[in-house]
C-alpha cells in the first residue's frame, strides 16, 4: 500500500507541474483568437487561468498529502 500511495504522490506532483506550466502559457499567450507568440502582458482570460491554478493546487495538495500518509501509516 505504501508504494501505491508513493505513486499516486508522485503522479499528483508532476500533473500539478504540467498544470502550472499550462497555466503560465495560458496566462501569458492566451488570446480570444486563440494562442499566440507575442507575450500578453496584461491576461484575456483570467478566469481560466484562475482555475487551472485551483486545479493545480489541488493535485500539489493532494500529491504532498499522499507522500505523508505513506511515511506515516506504513514504516516498512
């Protein structure tokens, strides 16, 4: 049980960091017409940004919290 929790932690971490990055392009290059090259300094969308962020605090919380439960309910 303790390697299935330390996997689950660890898909959690990486899909929170590839959520971040997303969430920085779609903050950044973001259009209503669509992605572009040309840095946006102020966000078309932040809404959506807003809650790719959530998402990806959500899965870092949910990826820390499997981590501690592993070390702290099973030893071996």
């Amino acid at each position: 049980m303790k390697k299935k929790f330390l996997v689950f932690s660890a898909c959690s971490l990486i899909l929170s960091v590839l959520i971040f990055i997303l969430t920085y392009f779609i903050f950044h290059y973001f259009t209503p017409d669509g992605f572009t090259s040309v840095l946006q300094t102020e966000p078309c969308k932040p809404f959506i940004t807003f809650l790719f962020g959530i998402l990806g605090t959500l899965f870092l919380f949910s990826g820390i919290s499997a981590f501690l439960i592993s070390l702290i309910f099973y030893k071996k």
